[in-house]
C-alpha cells in the first residue's frame, strides 16, 4: 500500500515541478461524479439528483432506501441500516458506491446484511447515473453508480461562517436523530466539520406481517408489532480544511463512522426462499426452527475511518490544463456476534457497540455461538485526472490505482484473507459535432486478485459511446452503448464455508472468467402541450453471468451452492411524463413514471429476485413563502418471475400468472401500494438565518409490503408506518 501513497507524490511532485507558472483566474470547481463537464445541458446520461435539504428532512434511511422510488431504481434490503441499492435489475459489485467520485471501500459486497457505509455529513447531494455513462466513473459499474457528494473539503473559498444544528424524532421506530456542522474560513484557510447521530429502535410492522392468513398458527398468539433485531445507532465525525489560490487547490479530509445494528435474520437454523446471486431456496419457512433464536441479540458494530488528500493544479501553455489527483486511505472493519438479551434493553437506546463484544456472554442457553465474526477491509487508492481538452471539446485522460485486503476472522471466516489491486487507464471525450453531441470512454483495467491458496488476475478492456441531438424543436433522441468488462469479486472467486445469511456453504470458483456486459440504451425526450415525456428503453447482454446455484450435496448441515456461469439478458424500460404547473404561490409538478424490468438466462428460467414493475406518482410542489410538500405514490406490482431451483428447458415461457409459488424455488411476491407525505416551512428569522420545520410519513397506509428484491422478504418485512419531524437552524 505504501508504493500506492509513494507513486501518488511522485508524480504530483513532478507536476508541480513542471510548470511553475499559474492560471490568471481559478476555474469555478463543482463537485460531480461526472469526469465530462457536469455544467454542459446538453448531455444526454441518465441521471438523478437528490439535493441535500430533501434528504436533511426526511426519513433516517438506508443509502438504498433514499433513492428507491425514483426510476429505474430500487433497493434490495436487510432490515432498517442496511439498503444495497438496485439499479435496473442489477446490484451488489455490479453497482458501485461513489464519495465525491472515488469508491467506498467497505465490505457490503462480501454480504447482504452488511451495509455500505456512507456518512451524509456535510452533504450537497446524491447523484445517479444509470446506463452506457457509467463507465465513466469506475470499474465494473454494470449496473450504474451512486455518488454521495459532500463539501468535505471546499474547493472554492468559503465567504461567511455558517452553523447548522438539527434534530429529529420517529415514530416509527421509538428513535431520535441530530447533526451540527459548521463550515468558515480563517487566515485563508477553509475549514468544515459536521457530526451526525441517529439512535433508532426496532420498527414498527402492521399486523401479521411476518405471518399473514393465520399461518404459523404457534406464532399468532404474540403477533409481533415491532421487527426484532432491526434497531440501528450510527454516529459520524467528519472534518476538512484546504486552501484555494489561483493556481488550485489543495486539501485534507478525515472521516470517522461508527455503527451497530441489529441483524433480523442471520439464517442459524433457518429455512431460506430466497437466493444468492443466482442461488435457489427451497422456500421452506421451518418456523419451529425459528424459536433457537429467541431471547438473543444478533447486531453487527462497525467503525470506518478515511483519509482524503486531494486537490486540483492549474497550469498554462501546456498539453494539459489542469491536474486533479487524490490519495484515499480507509481502514474498515465490521464485527458480526450474538448475545444473550437481558430483559427489554435492545429497544435500539442502548446499543453503542461497547456491550456486545461477546466477551460477557457465555452462551449457555445458545449452544455456544463462538467468538463472532470480524471482517477488516484496508485500502488505499491513487487517482489522477488530467485536462487535456480545448474549446472545441472536453478531453480527459485518468489514472486509477487502488489495493484492497480483505480479512475474515472467527466464528464465520468464510473467505481467506485476499489481497486486491487494480490499475486502470481511461480516456474520456465530450464532443458537440454538426450531427450530434458525442460521449465517448474507452478504459484499461489490470485486475489482480490473491488468497493464500489461489489467485486471478486479468486485463479488461472497455468501451462507451453515446450519441444525442435534438431532431426536432421539442423531440431529443440519445442512443448509447457500452461494451463493459468486470472481474469477478473476490467472494465469487475463493469463498469455501458456511455462510449462515443464506444457509448455504457457499464455494466459489478461481477459474471463473469476466463479466461481458453489452448494453444498448435508447432515451427519447418530449415536450408536448405542456407536458413533459422521458422514455428509456435499454437492452443488457452479460456473457458469464456470475450467479450462486444450489447443488444436490449437502456439507456441515447446508446445502452446498457453487458460484457458476451462464449468459444472461437484462432488457426493460422507464417511462415518465411530466407536468409543470405555475400556481399563486407556487409551483406543482406532477408526474407519473412506470419502470419494468426482464432478468432471464438465455438457456431460460428467470434470474431470482428480480424486480417487480412499478407506477410512481409523484406530486411535489415548492412555494414561494419557503412551504414545500411532497406525495409520492409507488404501485409496486406483484411478481410471479420468479427462480427455480433447477434450470428446466421451456420451464418459465408461460404467462406471468402462472408461478405464483414454485414448490422447489422462490416464491412469488404480492404486490403493494406504498404511500409517503412530507411537508416542510422555512422561517427566515433574518437575512442570513432560518429555521426549517419538517414533517413525515413514510408507508402512510400502513401497508404489509414485502421487497422481492431483498434475500428475506419472508422474514424482514418492509417497516410499518414511521411518521416523525425535524428541526434544522441554518444561522
């Protein structure tokens, strides 16, 4: 790792020593994922934007569940702290999560229960970038990026000291939140600092969620309203100072994140309807079993530390306009134990990690449940980014090199230690020609990957091109493609053990081949009598699709499953149309989207946990007076489409309704009409000062609601109905 940090000096050094001369004016910075310029309109990415303050007065969620409900986007959960977003179909590696353009090096790939740590202090906003675009931003993105930009460290000088205190309760889940962040400039020097807290308790769900129609007639007599295990407490520290000058700048960033969270279900002793990439369940529910783990805590403690030098060089009469670069260094771990409950403390109030080592719990009653788990992922990455382009085009050429070791100790160590390290070259083009605006990325990845016993290393190249013009006064087209390699992850690599989550003994494959995703995308936008119309229509061919297939064998009580591949076809679409409407005070917007997505092997037999088709109708509506509201109306369909457990020729060609349970597979999902409100008033106290003032609902009718998507959907529920407020002092 220190031949990472070593190379990143050397060659910011070099750039430094040559050219001593600066740029008359700072360019203006913004913070992006995108490396084309983000200010150009006419770019044509699909993308999403969440802006900070309606994320500040909403809802303490998931990552995932921030973003699921907007097109073409959903998540896949586990309980209240963890939401893996789902971007068209695909998710876990194939979805990659972006700080301020560079990846989270956490451990949310090596399990669906772990949770991608993401800190929203000082944040400006989320971006999502779906399709063709996303090789632009990191390797691998098949399915898209989610990029959380914060202003960590400023890039522009800061011209007034500014404080921020908020708070928050939730019903929902007996649960409190809080943040404070300050941000000012002193002798020159810009500095930013935020700290967050929630402490949320376990979530309400509506009657019989967990068992509908009177089954489990053993259970019925204590109909649960609250899901155990699904409390969450995080707390986050984040601080930054830089300095800007004509010539650039330069700046340091230090991020501190803890957590602990309960576990809902950790699948010791369990039936599993769900799969794992691709595995089959036999969808059994073995609710006796169920009882073995009542009166103990199952929580996971995590604590992420990151550290960010980065910074931008201006130089002049040269090749190259400007040079950004960045070191990155984060330490992660996250520990995964059982513990024996002690009367009705683990409300979700008292969890801050330092009770549940498991070393006060001799585990009696629980047939000794071991030392827990701990897995550690240390990395560290380089990356430099050079402006080589003119006034007639944008042009960039990049270098990326990051290593990765991963560690798994104790009660679960499921993958051997493994060490990663990925170089990559890539050369980006935005070009506005006579017959259209042209997007164009071409990328090198070097892959290497190592355990003690086995190792994988490959040379990846891809391609990314995207075309659009506007073929009529109201009428935009944009076509793309994309020709994107991925490696496979070091789970599906070297995994050999039992993994309790998905009661499976899970072996992977060294010899498995990369990932070949050929994506088609077509995007037509209209505007008509005062509407607006957006279609997406998009086609993704994977060669080598990497899945987790049950086996007839069975090892330490579990059924085997082995990583394996097979080709397979993601093809769907997003439809929105759109009105604005100019009101007295205001304005309201109006909108109706519909989004559908079809996972099938070619050799046929759907891909599990495919994502049911949604109707989203939005209502948002901004006044004039700082009063703003928000309804939002999600029609998520049932889904039939589902897996099973062995690949029959012909076996899933008939009609949708045709499957609603499949004895040896998944089980299909009902469907479920999920409605959220949100209103907030902004009080100007004075010029520079406001109090804003928010109120929610989150699933207002209390809807049962089951997420496919998710490997528990039978046995984590989605929450019950969470109304709450916050309180955030801008002065």
């Amino acid at each position: 790792m220190k031949k990472i940090i070593y190379i990143g000096l050397s060659v910011i050094a070099s750039l430094a020593i040559a050219n001593f001369s600066v740029a008359d004016e700072l360019e203006e910075v913004i913070v992006t994922s995108s490396l084309i310029d983000p200010t150009a309109n006419d770019i044509s990415n699909p993308i999403h934007v969440l802006d900070a303050r309606s994320i500040s007065s909403d809802a303490t969620q998931s990552v995932g569940t921030l973003i699921d409900g907007l097109m073409g986007v959903s998540s896949s959960d586990f309980g209240a702290a963890v939401g893996q977003p789902v971007i068209r179909g695909l998710s876990g590696s194939r979805v990659k999560i972006l700080n301020n353009g560079k990846v989270v090096r956490d451990i949310s790939s090596l399990g669906p229960d772990h949770s991608n740590e993401i800190d929203l202090g000082l944040l400006e906003q989320i971006e999502i970038v779906r399709g063709p675009s996303s090789l632009l931003y990191a390797n691998g993105a098949v399915g898209g990026i989610v990029n959380i930009v914060d202003n960590a460290i400023a890039k522009q000088n800061i011209t007034a000291t500014r404080f921020n205190l908020g708070g928050g309760y939730e019903d929902g889940n007996g649960g409190n939140t809080g943040h404070a962040s300050v941000v000012g400039n002193i002798g020159g020097l810009n500095l930013s600092s935020s700290f967050q807290y929630s402490n949320l308790g376990n979530y309400n769900i509506p009657e019989h969620a967990l068992h509908e129609d009177g089954e489990h007639g053993g259970h019925d007599e204590h109909d649960a309203k609250t899901l155990e295990n699904s409390d969450f407490e995080k707390t986050g520290l984040k601080i930054g100072v830089s300095k800007v000058e004509d010539w650039g700048y330069v700046g340091v960033s230090y991020a501190d994140s803890s957590s602990t969270y309960g576990i809902p279900y950790h699948g010791d002793g369990h039936g599993h309807d769900d799969d794992h990439d691709g595995d089959d369940h036999d969808g059994d529910d073995h609710g006796d079993e169920h009882e073995s783990h009542e009166g103990e805590r199952i929580f996971a403690d995590t604590n992420s530390e990151t550290l960010n030098f980065e910074g931008s060089y201006n130089l002049t009469g040269g090749l190259v306009n400007t040079a950004d670069f960045y070191i990155r260094r984060t330490s992660y771990d996250h520990t995964e134990q059982h513990a024996e409950e002690h009367g009705d403390d683990h409300d979700g109030d008292d969890h801050d990690g330092d009770d549940h080592d498991g070393d006060d719990h001799d585990g009696d009653d629980h047939d000794d449940h071991g030392e827990g788990t701990l897995f550690t992922n240390e990395s560290t990455e380089f990356g430099l980014t050079l402006d080589i382009g003119s006034n007639e085009a944008i042009e960039k050429l990049s270098l990326n090199i990051a290593q990765e070791e991963f560690a798994i100790t104790g009660h679960e160590a499921f993958l051997e230690p493994t060490q990663s390290d990925e170089i990559t070259l890539g050369y980006f083009t935005s070009n506005k020609l006579e017959l259209a605006h042209i997007d164009f990325g071409v990328r090198y990845d070097r892959i290497e990957r190592e355990s003690k016993n086995s190792s994988y290393e490959a040379d990846l190249g891809s391609i990314s091109a995207t075309a659009s013009r506007e073929i009529a006064k109201d009428l935009g087209v944009s076509i793309g493609f994309s020709s994107v390699l991925k490696a496979p992850s070091a789970m599906e690599l070297f995994v050999n053990g039992p993994h309790l989550v998905t009661q499976r003994f899970e072996k992977g494959d060294a010899t498995l081949e990369a990932e070949k995703a050929n994506n088609f995308d077509l995007a037509l936008n209209a505007a008509v009598s005062g509407f607006d119309a957006n279609l997406n229509l998009y086609r993704n061919n994977i060669s080598n699709y990497i899945y987790l297939q049950d086996t007839e064998t069975k090892q330490e009580d579990l059924v085997v499953s082995e990583y394996r591949q097979q080709d397979a076809v993601f093809k769907g679409y997003e439809l929105e149309i759109s009105r604005s409407l100019a009101l007295e005070n205001g304005s309201l917007e109006v909108s109706l989207g519909r989004d559908y997505v079809d996972a099938q092997f070619d050799q046929g037999g759907y891909i599990p946990r495919s994502v049911p088709t949604r109707n989203i109708l939005n209502f948002n509506y901004k006044g004039n007076n700082g009063l703003d509201w928000a309804l939002s109306v999600k029609d998520v369909q049932k889904q039939s489409k589902v897996a099973a457990e062995e690949e029959e020729e012909g076996h899933h060609n008939e009609g949708e309704g045709e499957h609603d349970h499949d004895e040896h597979g998944e089980s299909a999902t009902d469907g479920y009409v999920w409605v959220n409100f949100s209103l907030s008033q902004e009080i100007k106290t004075s010029e520079s000062e406001a109090i804003t003032v928010s109120f929610f609902a989150k699933n207002l009718l209390n809807e049962i609601a089951k997420n496919h998507s998710s490997f528990v959907k039978d046995e984590v529920p989605l929450p019950g109905r969470n109304m709450g407020f916050k309180v955030n002092y801008n002065f």
